[in-house]
C-alpha cells in the first residue's frame, strides 16, 4: 500500500443502485479524524484512506466514519452504511441519495 495522496476519488467510488459506494481504509486512533487522500488498496484498486480519531472498540471507529462520510457527503447518518468489514481496515461504504459526481466533488473538497 503507497502513502496517501490527493488523488482522484472516482477511483475510490462505485455506482450502487440509489447512490454510491466507497471502499475505505480506515485509519482509527488518528490524532484527528479527516478525508486523508485516495490510496493503492494493495490489490490493484483504490480506497478512501479515512481517518478517524475513535478506537476501533464496540464499533466506535466505524461510528466516526459513518458520521465523517455523512457530514463530508451532506448526507443524513441513515443514508451511510457500512455494507462490509465492519471489523476490518478495509470497508466498503455504502451511501444513498447522492450520485457519483457529487460525491466524487465533495470528497475532493475535504481533501
């Protein structure tokens, strides 16, 4: 996996049925919690590399990235859910009522 960069978000984003997902690597214990940039998932692909400053304990980190994602997003908490690795680094995020240029917009302006 490379450093973080501001890179596109496009890669980071898919098209879902009603909105977009976001695969995320999710940095928890973070001094602040913050869009960082678009990272090399590892694998061949891109994630939203999100860090947040909640411990990874009882879903407190997962938590902080729903409420970033929505705040970031401009989206009601009840339109972001995590669809996978709730217990992982990598997640995938999913988020309704938005569409792909919009979010991809927002995210580079919180980057």
């Amino acid at each position: 996996m490379t450093d973080a960069g501001k890179g596109a978000p496009h890669s980071a984003l898919r098209a879902i049925a009603g909105g977009v997902r976001v695969l995320v690597r999710a940095q928890p214990r973070a001094s602040r919690s913050a869009i960082v940039g678009v990272i090399d998932d590892g694998r061949g692909g891109a994630a939203l590399k999100v860090a947040v400053a909640a411990p990874p304990v009882e879903g407190a980190a997962n938590d902080a990235i729903v409420a970033l994602l929505s705040e970031v997003l401009g989206v009601p908490r009840r339109a972001v859910a995590i669809a996978r690795g709730e217990t992982g680094r990598s997640k995938q995020v999913d988020v309704t009522g938005i569409d792909l240029d919009t979010a991809a917009a927002r995210l580079s302006r919180a980057m």
